[in-house]
C-alpha cells in the first residue's frame, strides 16, 4: 500500500484529485493570493500614472488569456483556460461572479437539464462539478454561498488572476487583432493594461467586442432572412426585456406593507397571463419583465425604476388588493437591484446559429450542448398584458453549438461566450439560458487554451479536422457534454482494454464503461425509441464491487479518469423556489459513488493500492497517480452516497503527461 493516499472530506474540492506520492508539498493558497494580489495592487509610487487620470495607477499585466465578464460563461471560461495550463486574467466590473445567478440577481442556472418529457439531459462539466459542489456545501440554499463557491473556485486556480469591480473601457486593435485591453477598477484606484494572445468576451453585452470594433448585431431578424418562424415579419431593434425578482417569506403573524408612492396600480386585468396567487409567492416573478423595446445597455437606469415599481406595485395587489387574504402572514425578504438582463448585442462569427440549426442540432466542430426550448418574450413585457409572457419553442433533441459562433468574424484573436455568441435573435432565445452559457464558457476556455499554446488565431484552430477533434477528445476527457461526438481519445489506453466486474445488473454492463458515451441516453417516445443504457452497475456486497481493465501486454499508467452517476434525470440548481427545490437533492446525489480505490496489478502479479478516495460528491474524478506500469488496473467501490450498488458510466486510463 505504500502508494497509497485517502482524499477524504472534499469540501469546496474540484473535479480533478491529484494523488501522487512523495510529491513535494505545495504552496498553500493563501500565500499564493497575497502574493499574486500585492502584484495586481502595486505600491502606490508616481511610476505608472496616466496624464488624463493623474490619481490612477496603472497596472502593466501580460497573459495568455483575457476573459471579460464573470457570469457563469466567464467563470467557466476561466477555470477551463486556467485547467488546461494556460494563465488568465478574469475581468468581472461587480463584487461577486456568477451574473444572473448570483445573489444580486438569484436566477436559478437552467439549460439542457429543462428538455420538457425527457429529463435526462443535464449538463456535465464544470456547470456540473459547480452544482454538486453547491448541493453539498449549501444545502440551505444561501445566495451568498454561491458567491462564496465561484470566488473560491476562480482564486483557488493558481493561473488565474481574477480583478473584481474592474470594468473594461477600453481596446487597442491592429491589423484586425486586439494587442491590449484597459479596464479600470476605481475602489482601489487602479488602471490595468492587460495584454493577451486570446481575448474572450463574456460580458454579455459584448462591451469587449465593441471596444475591438467586432462585428455585431442587434434587436431580431426579419423572418425571411433565415426562414426562422420566429422571427418578426420585419427587422427591427426590439429583444427580450430584463427582470427584477424577488423572495419572501411567511411568517407567524401579520405582516403589514405600504408600496411606495411610485409604485404601479396592478389590476386584475394586467395579470390575467400572469399567475401571482398562492403558491409562487417565495419567489419572485421572471414575467416582471420590461424594457425590451428600448436600449436595454444605456436605459438601465429606467428600466430598473419600471421593474421596481412593477415589483412593488404586483407586492402590492397581493398584499392589499382584497383578492389573497391568505398573503397576510407573508413579507418581502429580499429585492433585487440589478435588473437581470437577457438580451443586447450579439457578436458575429463565421456561422450564425439560427432556429433551423437549433432542430437539425449537430455540426463537425460541435464543442458545447444546449437544450433550453427557444423562449421568446414580446419585447414590451409588463406592458404588454393583453399578450402571454412568453411563446415556446421545443426541439426534439438537445442541440451542439459549433466552435465556428464561439469567434469573431473580424477580429482574429477573439472569442466570445454566453447570451453574445454568434446567433440569430431567435436561436438566442434558448442559447441565452446559464448552463448554456456556462457549457460554452468551458469549451470557449479549451480553445483558447489550445489556440494560446499552439500560437494559433481560433479561425486557425476551427480550419483543421484533427485539431478540432483533439478538441472534442479534450472537452470530453474533461466531461463536456456534446451531443453528437462520442469519446474516442486515441491516448486513453482504455480503449483497448479487456473488461470484466464482480457483478453486472441488467443490460448495465461493464464493457459499457468504454463505449465512448458517458451518460444514459433517455427515451424518446415521439421517435419509438427506447433509453439507452451505457453505465456498469452491480450491488454492493460486503467487500463492495469492482470493475478490472486488462491488456496483454503491461501499461505505463499515471492518470485514471472515472465518471460517477449523479442523477442526471433531476433538476440540479440553487433556487429560491419551492416547488422547484421539491425535487432536487441539496445533498450528495444518492447514485453517486463515495469511497473506492484503484488498484494495479503488476507484471510480476503482485497487487498495489495506488490510489483511495473517501468522501467523493463529483461525477467527475481525475485520478493521477505515481506512473506504474500494470497489466491490470481494478477500480474497488465500497460505498455509495445512498444507493445499494455502484454506478459507473466510464473509466480512461492514460499514460504519465498524456
């Protein structure tokens, strides 16, 4: 046993586990940060000033990738670039990451996890790793918490260097490429130019791209542009509005309110597509929604007066209208201030995603899966009572996103991920959800990556087959969902494994482990097709259940990747809605697997421990052990977080730096 190291009480731990004995202790977290922020805040000297901001430092920051924007697409877009060795500087102009679903805003992260009739489609990756992260460590649905993870998350990376209320104002472009971006953080006084190989825009409203001069669009398509249904019959420069949300809570006694005196009169009539009654009450309304038709970038400041006094003025008919005598115990706890916004400017890259994409779902350079049904709002929201919030559109099947809208048309070094990809109004209606954004943010940060290291422009990289099929193998390793692309990485020596268990259930065979799928595929009624299984599953005895790969000939191992079952098939989101909460676990999910070991077999035939895990929530562990050379390698599970067998979706094994 003496390679042998327990990883026990994960906490706020990652996806990837590094196990490897007699490793040099590393540099604790904390010394790394107050060193890497005693860079990014400099002694105040008069080198560095700025004639036009003379009480301004400036701050000279050089990196192999610029990410604008901390909402879920940026954040994951970080992690990912910074995962796959490349430095980054995260650029976020609020306190706190995570966008719309953080605390500012409290929208909860829903994306493919929604196909209405055929759950099963939940995102993997690092969306994944976040949620099951937040269901154990927050099981009391605490906003602030969520802040808290995606902090810890970003500055526990020791390749990014995250600048918090820093805006970006600012690029300098030659010959169609971004040389250096400025952005500003006035709390503590300081003006960074940042020079990157790749930039990526995640601010949402593409603020990166229009300082670059990026091509872009706005407002919705006329519907014979792209023969999208959706569409308006003419173009125009309306989209969807924002939201201001709300919680309350119930209390013992009555609990009086008084609107203010700007609050809106609501009647009756104004919520007749509205449902405002019992039962919706601890969680504010997304229909609260206005401003769609008017510059949802320069009118903030009007548009989140309107949705105030729309909030307040709906709390209002609830409270004091006569209608719900049953709200009188009930109280506002929390109102949002920033409004929420969904749509503005759209950047253009080399493919336009347009409705027809979205139903055909698969392209050659897929990277990223969506599945949100296109939801388009009438642009005049509240003040369109006469209307229903919203018109649904269902595709049959979860979609790709292709790695073609995930760049700039025109400027070569930029990529762009989340709401600002390169789509029609219409597709942007269901590629605007987070776990979208956030499934994107991944793959955009891998290509970028890629792209930095190889000294390539994105363009570059999507021109070449067998570099974009690297990429594919990469974000799959690395737990991507893509639909339409199964896992054939030709360094995982799985793939030429013999494999055999303890113990098999039903068609949930062990060979299944190396198939190349790494979830169970859902039924679909309307198509007559059965669900596919492609997990090894096998009760739990008194010694657990083991799963063994065998070569004929011994393997230079040094990483073994598994993937767990997490109960994809539920809702998996910090919410503040109750009926939503019903069905999610705040917990470890029950499937996965907790305890297990890896164990080798020599060539000698001896047997060796190289690696035990306790206490694991992720579906995702990536195992890197001290290299060996094994004819065998025997994953050993003893315990699950609930259920009485183990559930296994994949197992990879690759050779030491591979």
């Amino acid at each position: 046993m003496r390679r042998r190291d327990v990883l026990a009480g994960m906490g706020f731990a990652g996806y990837s586990l590094v196990v490897r004995a007699g490793e040099p202790p590393r540099e604790r977290v904390d010394e790394r940060l107050r060193r890497e922020l005693a860079r990014i805040s400099p002694p105040a000297t008069a080198e560095g000033l700025v004639a036009a901001e003379p009480h301004m430092r400036l701050v000279e920051l050089e990196t192999d990738v610029l990410v604008a924007g901390g909402g879920l697409a940026g954040v994951c877009a970080a992690l990912a670039a910074a995962r796959n060795g490349a430095r980054v500087v995260l650029v976020q102009d609020r306190s706190r990451l995570g966008g719309n679903s953080s605390s500012e805003v409290r929208m909860h992260v829903v994306g493919a996890n929604s196909h209405k009739g055929r759950p099963g489609w939940r995102e993997g990756g690092l969306v994944e790793e976040l949620r099951l992260d937040d269901a154990v460590n927050n099981p009391q649905r605490c906003w602030e918490l969520w802040d808290l993870l995606l902090y810890d998350k970003v500055v526990s990376e020791p390749n990014v260097t995250l600048l918090l209320e820093t805006a970006l104002y600012s690029a300098a472009t030659r010959d169609g490429r971004i040389e250096s971006v400025l952005a500003r953080c006035d709390r503590s006084e300081h003006l960074y130019r940042v020079r990157a190989k790749v930039y990526v825009d995640a601010t949402g409203d593409s603020r990166l791209g229009l300082e670059a001069g990026a091509e872009r669009r706005a407002g919705r398509e006329a519907r014979s542009e792209f023969g999208e249904s959706l569409a308006p019959e003419t173009a125009d420069g309306e989209t969807l509005g924002s939201s201001i949300l709300f919680t309350s809570r119930k209390h013992l006694t009555p609990m009086p309110y008084r609107p203010p005196s700007w609050a809106r009169r609501i009647t009756r009539d104004q919520l007749r597509f509205r449902d405002a009654g019992p039962g919706t009450w601890e969680y504010g309304y997304w229909w609260i929604e206005w401003g769609g038709d008017r510059d949802t970038v320069r009118d903030n400041e009007r548009i989140r007066f309107e949705l105030l006094s729309i909030v307040t003025g709906v709390w209002d008919h609830i409270k004091n209208g006569g209608e719900h005598p049953e709200s009188a115990n009930w109280a506002l706890e929390w109102v949002g201030m920033m409004p929420g916004r969904r749509g503005s400017r759209r950047l253009v890259g080399d493919v336009i995603v347009t409705q027809g994409d979205l139903v055909r779902g698969t392209w050659p350079d897929a990277v990223a899966m969506g599945g949100w049904p296109m939801d388009d709002h009438p642009p005049g929201g509240f003040d369109r009572p006469d209307l229903p919030p919203n018109t649904v559109l269902r595709t049959d099947e979860p979609y790709d996103l292709p790695l073609r809208a995930l760049y700039s048309r025109n400027v070569a070094n930029l990529m762009m991920a989340g709401r600002n990809i390169s789509a029609t109004h219409a597709a942007f209606t269901s590629t605007r959800v987070m776990a979208t954004c956030a499934a994107v943010g991944q793959a955009v940060g891998t290509a970028a990556a890629t792209c930095a290291e190889r000294g390539l422009a994105p363009r570059q990289l999507s021109a070449s087959a067998e570099l974009v099929a690297r990429l594919q193998q990469r974000l799959l390793r690395q737990d991507q969902s893509i639909r339409g692309v199964v896992g054939r990485d030709p360094d995982d020596l799985a793939r030429t494994a013999r494999v055999r268990a303890s113990a098999e259930t039903g068609e949930a065979r062990a060979v299944l482990v190396v198939d190349g799928v790494d979830r169970d595929i859902p039924p679909d009624p309307k198509a007559g097709r059965p669900a596919e299984i492609h997990r090894w599953t096998a009760p739990l005895g008194p010694d657990g259940a083991w799963l063994e790969l065998a070569w004929d000939e011994p393997q230079a191992i040094g990483e073994v990747v598994l993937k767990f079952d997490t109960g994809f098939e539920r809702e998996l989101t910090l919410t503040a809605s109750d009926s939503i909460n019903r069905g999610i676990v705040r917990a470890p999910q029950p499937e996965t697997v907790r305890d297990f070991s890896i164990v080798a077999t020599l060539p000698d035939g001896r047997e060796e421990t190289l690696a035990a895990v306790a206490g694991n929530h992720q579906r995702l562990s990536r195992v890197r052990v001290e290299p060996v050379r094994a004819r065998a390698l025997r994953v050993v599970v003893t315990r699950t977080n609930g259920v009485p067998e183990a559930r296994v979706f994949e197992v990879r094994c690759y050779a030491p730096g591979s």
